[in-house]
C-alpha cells in the first residue's frame, strides 16, 4: 500500500466542511493527489472507509474516483452499510452496470 494512503489512514474520515480547517484540507488534498490512478483493491478498500459527512469542498469526490479506479471494482465489501458515499457508489456501480449490460446486447 502507498504511503500517501497509510497517511490518509492516520488522518481518518474526511472533515465535514464546517469543522475541516484549512492546514487539514491541505493535507487531505497533498495526499489525494499524490495518489496516482489505479488504486489496488486493497487501497481503494482503505480509502473507501475514508468518505465523510460530506463531500468536503470536493475531496470526496477525488476520493471517489481513486476508489473506483481499482481493478477490481467494484468491491462488494466496500458497498455495505448506509452513508451518502456509499448510496452514490452504489448508483454508480449499477448505473456502469447497466451501461454495459446494453452494450452487449448490441
């Protein structure tokens, strides 16, 4: 696992706009982009528990993305329990789902 997910790890969940500061959104930030494309499954299971309350001025959806780079997306595991984050990567993964269903029908 790369270390810039060993330290979002440390850094836990990601604020909710109002109690974020602006050195931990930095941060938050420095790291998520640190983070080049794929993911592992394993990394993307780690940043998977990292969704907050919100989408933290954006970094949840950067998040969400590195998620879903793995090449084994999608996780069922990372799919379970309630949460905004997880609602949306669930619609995604059906709406893909679809997608592709359609596509080899043609």
């Amino acid at each position: 696992m790369r270390d810039q997910v060993r330290d979002l790890e440390k850094l836990g969940p990601l604020p909710s706009e109002p109690a974020a500061s602006v050195e931990l959104l930095k941060a938050y930030e420095i790291l998520l982009h640190g983070i080049s494309k794929p993911t592992t499954d394993e990394e993307a299971r780690a940043l998977a528990a990292l969704f907050g309350t919100d989408d933290c001025f954006g970094l949840a959806w950067t998040l969400l993305h590195l998620v879903e780079s793995a090449p084994g997306w999608p996780l069922l595991d990372c799919l379970t329990g309630s949460g905004e984050w997880t609602e949306t990567l669930r619609g995604r993964r059906d709406v893909a789902g679809s997608s592709h269903r359609i596509a080899h029908r043609k």
